[in-house]
C-alpha cells in the first residue's frame, strides 16, 4: 500500500475541551490586561475552525485591548495563557472527554503498515498538547501542524505533512494525505493543499454547513470503525 499520512484536529474531532480554551484565553487576557468581564464581553467571537492567533486578536478588539499591547505582550499573554489551560485541564468536568470512537480509530491505524497519523490544529503546539495529555493521546501524534507553525489553517495543513515527510522519510503525495476535522474550515484547508477531507459531526458547526463545504466523508461520530476506515480507503478493520 502506498503511504497514507492521516492529521486530525484537536478540538471536537478528537476530544471535547468543554470550553477549557476559551475559558484560559479569557483568563489570560484578566491576568495580563486586567480586563473582566471576559466571558460576557466576547461571548460572540466564534472559535470553530479558527486559529489562536485570529481568536486573541478578535477578543482583543472586543474588550478594547490596543493591538500594539498585545503583539508587545504576546509572550506573557502565551504563558498566561498556558498557564491557565493546564489549570482547567486538571480540573474535573464530567463533559471533557475522548470523542466516539477516536481510541479504536487511533489504535487500528497506528497498527496499519504505511500509515502515519499527525495533528493539524488551530491550537499553538503547547496548547494542543496540553489538552490532548490527560487522556493520554500525545502518544499517537509525533508532529502536527499548529498555528505557532502560521497564523493561516492552510499553511498549518501544509507545514505538518511537510513535517511528517522530513520525519518519516516519505514525501506524501496530496492525494495520500487525508484532513479528518469537524468544521468547514477542517475542509477548506485540505482542499488548498489537494488533500482529501472527511469531517465529523461532533463540534458546532451545523450539517448543512458542514455538507456544502463538500468533504469526500461526513459522519455523525468516528464510532463505526469499518465505515471510517473505508472513507479513508482503508478498507474493513
């Protein structure tokens, strides 16, 4: 079989945060602007699809914080910011959780010969890895493509299989890459590349939404392995 290189993105693909990230943000921007009232005053700033970067400086502009600050501060916004998701990771919440499907669906393609996993996320790297090490998912993914890689999704999928090409070895051809995300966005940085994309319903963005982006897949969940495993041209596990 010819090499098969598979990213997945973090949030509501392959864990629920429960609103960890948001919620460290708003903490960040508390502790080094002195802003509150964060949840209130950017309640209407979407996440879904979007890189941190895009996200910081939409909630900035929301609480009136001056741009030049923030890019001045940016590296103890980034602490902060840290800081306060290991905070809510750590702390219990029954909602936080490993998606459907996503541990049978990790283990049977770390077992194939000649497929390679990666991540492909809007999260700083030390972000997406502070949310995937409590359930212990780190493990699966040796690189990835984050957005302290580029602040634009369809660089950060193409950064990431050429990271994992000068890892593995392998130059993975566009069409041997798949992008398995849970928004539109998941699909529109696959399609720049060439890459395929199969997405899940299991964030916030609606079906209908989902469905005119035109991935090669859309699932409810991950859960039916078979089903996954041919989207990806896999085959039956």
């Amino acid at each position: 079989m010819r090499p098969l290189l598979v990213l997945f993105d973090v949030d509501g693909t392959l864990i629920s945060a429960a609103g960890a990230g948001r919620r460290a943000l708003e903490q960040a921007f508390h502790r080094v602007f002195g802003v509150d009232g964060m949840a209130a005053l950017s309640r209407g700033v979407p996440f879904e699809g979007r890189t941190d970067p895009a996200i910081i400086v939409d909630m900035a502009r929301c609480v009136g914080v001056d741009l030049e600050a923030l890019r001045r501060r940016a590296r103890e916004f980034e602490q902060e910011y840290l800081r306060a998701l290991g905070e809510e990771m750590a702390r219990p919440d029954p909602r936080r959780r490993i998606l459907p499907g996503i541990v049978p669906l990790l283990d049977a393609l770390r077992e194939r010969e000649g497929v390679f996993l990666g991540l492909l996320t809007g999260n700083i790297e030390a972000g997406a890895r502070t949310k995937l090490e409590p359930f212990g998912l780190n493990a699966y993914f040796p690189e990835g493509g984050f957005s302290s890689d580029h602040p634009d999704r369809s660089e950060i999928a193409r950064i990431a299989r050429d990271k994992l090409a000068r890892r593995t070895g392998i130059a993975f051809p566009p069409e041997r890459v798949v992008v398995v995300g849970d928004t539109d966005q998941d699909v529109a940085c696959a399609r720049a590349n060439g890459y395929r994309a199969i997405v899940v319903e299991s964030g916030f963005v609606p079906r209908d939404r989902l469905e005119a982006a035109g991935p090669d897949a859309l699932f409810s969940s991950l859960a039916d392995l078979g089903a996954v495993m041919r989207a990806l041209g896999l085959g039956e596990d």
